[in-house]
C-alpha cells in the first residue's frame, strides 16, 4: 500500500505505477467491447496525480499523453492500492 510519504518521494509527471486489467465489472469497466486495458498512474504538478487507461496494445507513453482518464472510485483502488491520504490527491 502506498503511503502519502511515498508518494511525497515521486518526482512530478513521473508514471509511477502501470498495470493491464481486464475491460469488465472485475477490471476497469470503460467501454462494452471486452479486451484488455493498460492503465497508467501519473504524479502531477499540483502534488496531486491520476490515472489513464486505453487498450492494451497502446505504450505507456502513449497512454500517458492520450488514453482515457480513470474517475470511478472503484477502478482507481483496483489499479493502485493506496491510503487514504493518497487517495484524496486524486485528480477527477
């Protein structure tokens, strides 16, 4: 689980976590189409961070720069398991 002093220790714009999880109620569910979804996870500028995700075939950095941001609560603690002051820096 990641702490808030962890997170204070990644540098701003760094991917800090990256993962594939399946596009169902079980994974990230953003679409009907099934597959697979490569997620990112993001420190910002403003100490805050996020998460974008896209088809698994898409790269990191292209998911970085274009994939879909992830907003659902639920789907934001499947990709990274964090403690609540952490979470609360999620960026909507």
């Amino acid at each position: 689980m990641m702490t808030e002093k962890q997170f204070n220790e990644i540098p701003a714009g760094n991917m800090f976590a990256t993962g594939v999880l399946p596009n169902s109620a079980d994974g990230i569910f953003m679409t009907r189409d099934g597959g697979k979804l490569r997620w990112v996870a993001i420190k910002g500028y403003a100490n805050d961070w996020t998460i974008y995700c896209y088809w698994s075939h898409k790269t990191e950095d292209w998911i970085k720069a274009h994939g879909d941001k992830v907003t659902t609560e639920t789907h934001i603690k499947r990709c990274v398991d964090c403690d609540e002051a952490v979470f609360k820096k999620y960026r909507y």
